[in-house]
C-alpha cells in the first residue's frame, strides 16, 4: 500500500510503471538500458474517494489520457531506481494535493467604514467632474 494520507491509500497493484530508454548524457550506457520510467495510474477505476477523482481530474487534467489514465514520466536521473522513486513521489505529491479539500468561501459585506470611505471618494470625484468645462461667459 502506497499511503497518500492518514485517511487515503493506494494499493501498489493500481499502479503500472514501465521503464524506456532516456535520452541525454550517459554515453553508452543510455543505449543500453532503459532507466527513464512512465507510470501509469487510472484514476477511474482506482481505489479512491469520489471526490478526490474529481479533484485529480481538474488538477492533473493535461496529464490524464483519454483512456482515465495519469501518466508521470520521469527521466531526471541515471538510475532506474531513483527515477521510479522520483515518479511515485510526484504521484504521491498530486494525490496529496487532490485529496486536501479546498476552504469553503464564506461571503463577507464591506465594513461601515469602508462604505463611507467610499461614498466619499464618489461624492469628491463628482465634485471635480461638475466643475469642469464651466468657463462660459453666459453667467454661470
């Protein structure tokens, strides 16, 4: 079991990784092996509370496939295992971030000062608007 918090877990069957050659400095040895890892985790029909799917859904959403499927890829090192670790953490991290649920917005109304503050400001503001433009000689 992966645990993503104290209330949420994954179990590691859900996830599905798979190890491609890397591309940049390694010399031969990047021809060789494959290191660079792509995980996979279908986030419908995962083990997960509805609402963090949804959650994941909107905070991954350009990196689930067509298919359900969150891809990761990592290929930041030049070991397999580091790679695989740094994959997973990334998982974890995005798991984490979908099941934190978002703080309720409550309404608020400006304070007494504050809508004097500005009424005033409009009232002075009108005041230079109406004295402008008013230089005619008909006795205004």
């Amino acid at each position: 079991m992966l645990k993503i918090t104290d209330a949420v877990a994954i179990d590691e069957s859900e996830i599905e990784e798979r190890f491609v050659r890397a591309s940049g400095p390694g010399g031969q040895h990047v021809n060789k092996v494959s290191t660079a890892v792509e995980l996979r985790f279908n986030v419908g029909k995962s083990s997960l509370p509805i609402e963090v799917k949804e959650r994941l859904r909107s905070v991954a959403a350009n990196r689930i496939t067509t298919d359900d499927d969150l891809l990761i890829d990592s290929r930041e090192h030049r070991a397999q295992a580091q790679n695989r670790e740094a994959a997973r953490a990334r998982l974890v991290a995005l798991l984490q971030h979908a099941a934190t649920r978002p703080k309720k917005r409550r309404p608020t109304r400006p304070g007494k000062a504050a809508r004097e503050k500005r009424l005033d400001a409009k009232k002075r503001r009108g005041e230079i608007k109406a004295h402008r433009g008013r230089r005619g000689g008909n006795g205004d």
